[in-house]
C-alpha cells in the first residue's frame, strides 16, 4: 500500500494562439506534398478498380441484391477489422505497415486483371476479392490518420487535415469518370491494370520517405492492453456515444443511395458504365464544392443544422432519382448529393476528433470508422434485399422515408461541441512506493479519502459521478463511493485499474479539462488536509501457499 495527498490542479496558462496557416501552406513541405500526391492517385485507382468491379458484377448478374454485395463486400472488413487496425497503428512501425498492405492491394489489382483478361471472372472471384481489398483498405485507414502530425508542423496541421480531405474528394470526382471512360474504351482489364500502377507509386513514395521508428519504454502498450483501454474509453464516453448514434443511423439509411446507384445508371436512367462513372464524378465534384462552402454554412446553422438540412438533401435526391429523371438532370442532383455526403463526413469525423484526447485518438477513429462501415454494410445488404422484394424506385423511396424520420428524431441528440482542454494536464504526483513494482502486477484499486459536510454530499456525489467517467475513460475497470458507518462525513471513491503499467499510464492521460472536473469535486473537501490517495495491490497469487 501506498499513500499521497491529492494536490490541487493548478490552472494552466492557454498555449499562445498560432498564426493560421493558409488552406495551402502543408503542401511547401516536401515530404507532406509528395505522400499527399501519391494518397491522391492511389484512391484515384481505387476508385477506377471499384467502377469496373460494380459493372462488371453487373454484366455478369444484372441482380441488385448482387451489386449491392460489391458495395457490402469493401465495406464489411473495415467494419471487421477497424479496431485491430487502430491498435496495430499505435504499436507497429507505420511506415513499413503501409508498404506492406501497399504491396497487398496491388495484389488484388493484379489478380483482378488477370481474370479479367483471361475471361475468368466471376462473381463470387470479384466479390472476394473486393473483400481483400476491403481488408487492406481497413488496415491502411488508421495509419494514414495517424501519420498526418508527423508531416507536418502543428500551425498547419488543420490546413494538412483539410487537404486530406479535399484530396480524397478530387480522387471521386476525377477517379470513377476517368475508370468509367477506359472501361468503355478498353476494357476492365486495362482499368485494373492503371490501378495497379497507382500503388506502384504509392509504395515508391513510402520508400522516399526516411521515417524514425517510434520511440518505446516501460509504459508502451501492448496489443491486448492497448485494445483493452481503447474499447474501455468507448464504453466510458457518453460524447462518443452521441456521435456513433447519430453516424449509425444516418449511413444506414443513407446507404441506399451508394448500394443501388450502378442499378439507378443502367436500369432507370438507361446508361452504361461512363455514364456511371460520369455520375460518381459529380458526387466528388459535388463534395469538392461543398467542402469550400462548409464553413460559412456551419457558421450560419450550426453542426446539428447541417446535419438536419444534409439529411434532407440525401432523402430529396433518393425521391428524384426513383422518379426516372432525364440523364442529364441525375448529373446535378447528384452534385448536390456530393455536397449533403461531405458535410456529414467531414461534420462527423471532426466531432469525433475534437473530442478524442491524443492517447486513444487512433482507436477512437477506429471506432467510429467500425460504426461507419458496419452502417454502409448492414444498409446495403438489406436495401439490396428489398430493392429485390419491391424494385429499385420502392426502394429509393423508403430510404429516403427512412431517413427522414431518422433526421427528425435525431436531431434532438446534440452533437458534443468538442471544446474542451485535451491536453496531458500532468498534475497527478508520481505514487509512493516502498519497492519496486512490476508493471504487469495488479488489480490494483486506488482509494481517494474525503470529509464531506452532510449538507454538501449531493452536490459532491453530483460532480463525482462526472468524475467517475473520467476515471473510466482513462483506464479504470470498476468504481465506486462509499460512506464510512461511523462517520458519515468520511467518504472514499475507489476504482480498479487492471495493472500497475495501466495506472502509471492513466497518469499520463488525464487532461486539463478532466483536472478541471475532478477540482469541482475536490471543493468539497473540508478537512484540514487534502484528501488523501492509497494504493493497494493485489498480493501474487502463489504467495502464502504451502510448499
């Protein structure tokens, strides 16, 4: 056992503001222009392998349960493997992780072109492997995330961020017109074939790239712990749990669009595969617009405001397009479809990480992106589904039903505003010990000891429980508040943390804005000393037995 005093969070001074950095400046860094460039032109591959995939699955069945299998088939790994990915991010080289699942993708492109060229493709061929490049794309998503603070100094890591953005948007808007147009006039073995050469490039821009591998100690985590503490954090936070509902049940229902537009191109609008590819263009020209208009409209709505009207838009597009439109009216109906998509994209991942502390970040978004594509799967497998039942117009309409119901009972649960203080606040003293301890002991519970006056005990328990998510967050397991028979003013909170390592890193997490909670509680002490901590550690289990 050991004991402390509880020092009082002292206030910390705000970092100075940085001058803002232009929407361009990341790209004068070399190292950010050159990844940022290859990142482009890989998706941009990606983009042209997943329309010849659509059409060619459409070619072979002319099913909407099957296309809609395509769609369900990428998505469905992510939702999968997602949060391992996030975990592997943290502890591996993210270097060399990305050139491995590089040289991975290429492989599925390679074995695409192949079948395709020797007119051995089927569907389930395809469908597989679209699941392993769903795989690949899993892995790969929490690390490019990840890399971003790397390249960049902090004054323009927004900047880096939005660029990010804006390039996978110009990938969707240049990457399936441009497949549409060599499907067309060569064939889905040449389009494989252009996609394999965008990883070629990517991996050679990895290369380039001398990167130090990450420094490690005593406290670095491991797979099953960092796991561990990333899924406790996601319990914990109830701001998290607003932002999954709300990205959960829009992708869903919103999923109907994305799983059933190969079928809207050739069957109600009557077009082939450029028009297709023309029409998935506009939605990345689309949402490149409705990036350089988010602002001023966030500024003007509010979040939750742009998530209502973006819901709206998506339902009206999903009316007009089951309505049998001309051809060249689906074009700009769709460029607005770009525009809702992106601001609940960009809407819902900047929430996610204004409210994510750097420790867990990248099992955070790892999370999100699990919730994210388990919506896009479940939705495309069911809108598929019934598209069979009850045709493709029946379909689009219940969708858009669907998601305008979702819209109007959702918007009551208010996105988190994401300001607070997420920097290590670093105010916990290092615990007194009178040996050594491994890092791998444990249970260990920790006792904080308190003299609350009775006619302050609600208020206390009130900003104790606002504690106690913290403590959960960070690392504790279990916790409790209980009340000395004897001395109803003596109260002790206690919680559990699986490890010595863990607690000497939730030390390590607390952030300014937790200090700011657990000080709310603490006000209410009123003893002559502060509360006083213990340690207390689970005996080895053999000790004591008989030998």
């Amino acid at each position: 056992m050991t004991a402390e005093t509880v020092p009082t969070a002292k206030a910390t001074a705000p970092p100075p503001k940085e001058q803002r950095a232009g929407a361009f400046a990341p790209l004068r860094n070399r190292l950010f222009a050159v990844l940022w460039a290859a990142t482009v032109l890989g998706n941009i591959g990606t983009f042209m392998r997943d329309v010849a995939s659509a059409w060619l699955v459409l070619d072979l069945s002319g099913s909407p349960a099957t296309v809609a299998l395509i769609q369900a088939a990428g998505s469905l790994p992510i939702f999968l493997l997602a949060i391992p990915a996030g975990v592997l991010s943290d502890i591996l080289d993210r270097r060399r992780m990305l050139i491995v699942i590089q040289v991975g993708l290429g492989c599925v492109s390679l074995a695409l072109m192949l079948q395709a060229a020797a007119g051995t493709a089927s569907v389930m061929s395809i469908v597989g492997l679209t699941f392993l490049g769903g795989v690949g794309a899993a892995l790969m998503a929490p690390v490019w995330q990840s890399i971003v603070p790397e390249l960049v100094p902090r004054s323009e890591l927004k900047g880096a961020v939005a660029l990010n953005s804006l390039g996978i948007n110009i990938s969707r808007a240049i990457g399936p017109a441009a497949g549409g147009a060599i499907l067309t006039a060569f064939g889905a073995a040449v389009t494989y074939g252009v996609d394999l050469l965008t990883y070629v490039a990517v991996i050679l821009a990895l290369f380039w790239w001398k990167r130090q591998p990450d420094a490690r100690d005593e406290l670095s985590e491991q797979f099953g712990g960092a796991l561990r503490a990333g899924l406790r954090y996601a319990r914990a936070s109830r701001e998290l749990h607003r932002v999954f509902l709300r990205a959960g049940l829009f992708f869903a229902c919103a999923s109907a669009l994305w799983a059933l537009l190969p079928i809207v191109a050739s069957q109600i609008l009557g077009g082939g595969p450029g028009f297709y590819g023309l029409l998935l263009g506009a939605v990345g020209a689309g949402a490149i617009g409705g990036a350089v208009l988010l602002p001023r409209v966030r500024d003007r709505v509010g979040q939750d405001g742009l998530m209502l009207g973006a819901s709206v838009v998506t339902a009206l597009v999903m009316v007009f397009l089951a309505l049998a439109p001309p051809r060249w009216a689906a074009i700009p109906i769709l460029l607005v479809a770009g525009a809702a998509w992106i601001a609940v994209l960009t809407t819902l991942n900047a929430t996610t990480q204004s409210i994510l502390p750097n420790w867990v970040r990248g099992r955070g978004l790892a999370l999100y992106l699990t919730v994210f594509n388990g919506a896009l799967t479940a939705g495309s497998l069911a809108w598929g589904a019934l598209a069979e039942a009850i045709g493709v117009p029946g379909t689009l309409w219940a969708g858009a039903a669907g998601l305008l119901l979702v819209a109007a009972v959702v918007h009551r649960v208010r996105l988190p505003a994401g300001e607070a203080d997420l920097m290590p606040s670093n105010h916990w003293p290092e615990p007194l010990t009178a040996e050594p301890i491994r890092g791998d002991r444990g249970p260990v519970m920790i006792t904080i000891e308190y003299r609350i006056a009775a006619e302050d005990q609600d208020r206390f328990l009130a900003a104790l429980h606002r504690v106690a998510e913290e403590r959960r967050r960070d690392g504790a397991y279990a916790w409790g508040v209980s009340q000395d028979s004897g001395d109803p003013e003596r109260v002790l909170e206690w919680f559990f943390v699986e490890s010595w390592a863990e607690h000497q890193r939730q030390h390590r997490r607390v952030s300014r804005a937790d200090a700011d909670i657990q000080e709310e509680a603490r006000a209410f002490h009123r003893g002559a000393e502060p509360p006083v901590v213990a340690h207390f550690l689970a005996f080895d289990r053999h000790r004591g037995e008989a030998s």
